[in-house]
C-alpha cells in the first residue's frame, strides 16, 4: 500500500511541477524595505499572424503610385450581447475600433490614419482658438478691419487646418458562439484518474469601408474565426490509513480570445484597403508572419540578378494606348470653372469617349496669394469640380483618377518663376474604358 501511495504520489507531483512551468515568475524590490514583488515576462509587440501580410500590402500600395488614401475608423462595437458576472464584465473587448487604428498603423506610410475616433482635444482647442485663448508662446501680427495691424500673443485662425478623410471603416463584433464543438474523456480506476477535454469557441465580426464625401458603401466583410482550447489532468482520491488525501494536477490551455478578434479584425481590414487601393489581397494573405511579397534580402527578386544559361528572346511590348492632355485653368485664388474650362473638360470627355486616355492638368497661380494649408485645399476643391464636371459630360466615376494634387511634381514644369515646391497643381487623369478594348 505505501508503495502504491508512493508511486501516485509521484505522477500527481510530476503533473502539479508541469503545470507550474509553464510560465517564468521573478521577484523584484523597488527598494529594500519593500516586499518582494512578482515580475512575469517582459513587454513585446503585440503582433499577429498577419504581420507579414501587412508589410506585403503596404508594398503593394507604394508601388500603385497613387496618392495615400486617408482613411479614418468609426465606431467599432461589442454587439454580441454577452455579459458574464463570474467572468468581471464583457466577454468580448470593448476596443474593436482600437484595435483597427492600430492595424492600419501597421500600413505605415502607405495610407494616413486620420483620428476621428477621440477629438475631444482638438475640438476643445479649436475652441480655445476661437475665443482667442490659445498661443503657441510665439507674438503674431494680425491685420485689423481698417487695414492696420498688430501684434499679439494668440494664435489666429483661418481655418482649413483639419484635413479630410477619403474613407472610414465602422461596423461591429457580432457573434460569440460558445461550445462550437466539444469533447472529452475522464476515467478514474481504484482513486487513481485523469481526464481530457477540447473546445471549440467562435467569434465573427462584419466591416465596411463607407466614400466619406458620398457616405456610398464601397464594400462589406464578414468573418469569423474559431477559438480553441484544451484541458488535461490527473487526480488521486484515496485514504492512507486513517487520513483522506486528494491530490489533483492538470493543464489548461485556449487560444487568446481576444487575439482571435484583433486577428479577425485585421483580416477584415486587409480587405477593405485592399479594395479601395486597387490591390487585390487575397494572394498576399498569410498567417504565418511571414512577407509573402518576393523578396531576397528586402530587396524584390525580380532586380536581383540571376545566372542564365542564355538570354532569352525579347518580347514585343503592346503598343501605348493613344492619350491627349488637356489644360484647365483657373483664376487666381478660384475654384469656379470658367466657360473656357468647361470647354476643355468637354472636350477631355470627348476623347475619352472615344477610346482615349486623357490627362488633364489643373492649372492656376495658387502660389501667389495664401499660405500653404490654404493652397492645399484649394487645389483640393478644384480637382473635385473637375471630377464632377466630367461626370456630367457622362464619364463613370470609376475611369475618374486623381493622380495627385497639392504636391509638386519634377514632371511639371512652370514658368512663372516660382520655384517648384511651392507650386500647387492637380493631375487627373481618365482611364482607358475596358469595355472599348474587349
């Protein structure tokens, strides 16, 4: 009997040193009169598995050339309904919108984030700036209403300074479903047992990225991703003479919850940009961490050089399709399109009707009056005139690319004297009809 009892004792013992393996603990003192304190693992990233992915996109988006979409996030809620009193509150996190500004953060500078989410400060110093409270510790010159001038320690303020969004992104977290899957076994033999079981959770989550300016729904996910978990152990349950000993040890493991969502968050993200940066997502997909763009060292493969065996034949390039470029003007300091600019863009439409490609430049002296924020917007005003004009000529919405505007551009070249980066000029162009092609 005691060497039965010995021997149980031992496998429960093994189990119990197993299970407190499991994670590193250390102790730390602040200072000497302090009681120890217990330190767990260091701060890491918090990553996923589709970090590689998103270093793939952000790739795929540079090479577009396109200007950087600005994207803004929405509200993204808990709609599940679920809430547990033994658990402290919602099962599901509360940070679905976080957790997708942070996974267009890992786009890096290949679109702009633009907050929407918390602008209780900005608003609150937009106010502080209207009612002249706020200063940035430097003296300003403000011109009065009858012409003169004088200095002061607030800041003045035209407006314009906060910058549009293209896009943003809302939806929900929208099922938890428990015991998807379950299953187990237990068995106990003379005190002496173990048991077994694994779980199977589900969450799902539903996006969608909305055109800021038209508030269209351009596209809509749906995902959901299975969360699983394990749970192992041994007990013994038996008396030693006239003492009752009961002796249990075990293992219990599960997927992070949370994890699953913020992962199938990204996922539903990866989607959504993919989808209005014209790059297609689905290829670049992986969740193994790894960059599935080909690459050798960082650098792409294609510009790495190979051994051949011989060089092979050159491959005629199709011919360039035939494009002509118009020129819209406009007066100093106006987004308003004169009679000769609806002519032009009358007839860009015309030639692109006819199977041509058309680029228009956007000219107009913007750098002579007004500072550069106000520049900015207004050759953003202009390119949006221009797109609607060409609209109503019956150009689809979708042969419509703005290039880029507000930006300088070596291929531009002005003769006014001026230099070059403070220029302001628009780009769009209209794309080849598909449908003439086929």
């Amino acid at each position: 009997m005691i060497v039965s009892w010995s021997k149980k004792i031992v496998t429960c013992g093994a189990i119990v040193a197993l299970t407190a393996c499991t994670a590193s603990v250390d102790h730390y003192k602040r200072h000497s009169d302090e009681a120890p304190t217990v330190q767990g693992p260091p701060v890491t990233d918090n990553t996923t598995p589709l970090e590689g992915s998103y270093q793939c996109m952000a790739e795929k988006i540079r090479e577009t050339g396109r200007n950087k979409i600005r994207v803004a996030v929405g509200n993204i809620k808990d709609y599940t309904g679920k809430f547990s009193e033994s658990e402290g509150g919602n099962p599901i996190t509360q940070g679905g919108a976080l957790m997708v500004m942070s996974a267009l953060g890992k786009l890096g500078d290949a679109v702009r984030l633009q907050e929407r989410f918390d602008t209780q400060v900005t608003e609150l110093e937009l106010r502080y700036l209207d009612r002249r409270y706020l200063g940035d510790g430097s003296v300003h010159e403000v011109r009065g209403k009858t012409g003169g001038s004088q200095k002061v320690p607030w800041k003045p303020y035209y407006g314009g300074t906060v910058i549009e969004s293209d896009y943003f992104i809302v939806g929900g977290i929208t099922e938890l479903n428990y015991n998807v899957h379950s299953g187990g076994l237990e068995v106990v033999v003379d005190g002496i047992g173990g048991k077994g079981r694994v779980f199977t959770v589900n969450v799902a989550v539903d996006l969608r990225i909305v055109d800021t300016s038209s508030l269209e729904v351009l596209k809509t996910v749906s995902l959901q991703k299975q969360i699983t978990g394990y749970e192992v152990g041994v007990n013994v349950f038996e008396f030693f003479k006239n003492t009752l000993v009961d002796v249990s040890g075990g293992l219990k493991s599960q997927e992070p919850l949370q994890l699953g969502v913020r992962t199938t968050l990204e996922l539903g993200v990866l989607e959504l940009i993919g989808s209005v940066a014209g790059v297609d997502e689905k290829p670049l997909v992986n969740f193994d961490g790894v960059n599935p763009c080909p690459t050798v060292g960082g650098v792409p493969a294609a510009v790495v050089p190979t051994p051949v065996a011989e060089v092979p034949p050159p491959v005629e390039a199709p011919a360039p399709a035939q494009s002509s470029n118009f020129t819209v003007y406009f007066a100093t300091g106006s987004a308003e399109l004169t009679p000769e600019a609806l002519k032009t863009i009358k007839d860009a439409a015309a030639a692109a009707k006819a199977g041509q490609a058309a680029n228009l430049l956007l000219e107009g002296h913007t750098d002579t009056q007004g500072g550069e924020l106000y520049n900015l917007d207004l050759s953003r005003r202009r390119a949006v005139v221009v797109q609607g004009a060409l609209v109503q000529e019956g150009i689809v919405k979708n042969r419509i690319s703005l290039v880029w505007y507000g930006e300088s551009q070596p291929a531009v070249k002005t003769a006014d004297g001026v230099a070059e980066p403070l220029n302001r000029r628009v780009v769009i162009q209209i794309l080849e009809d598909t449908a003439l092609l086929k």
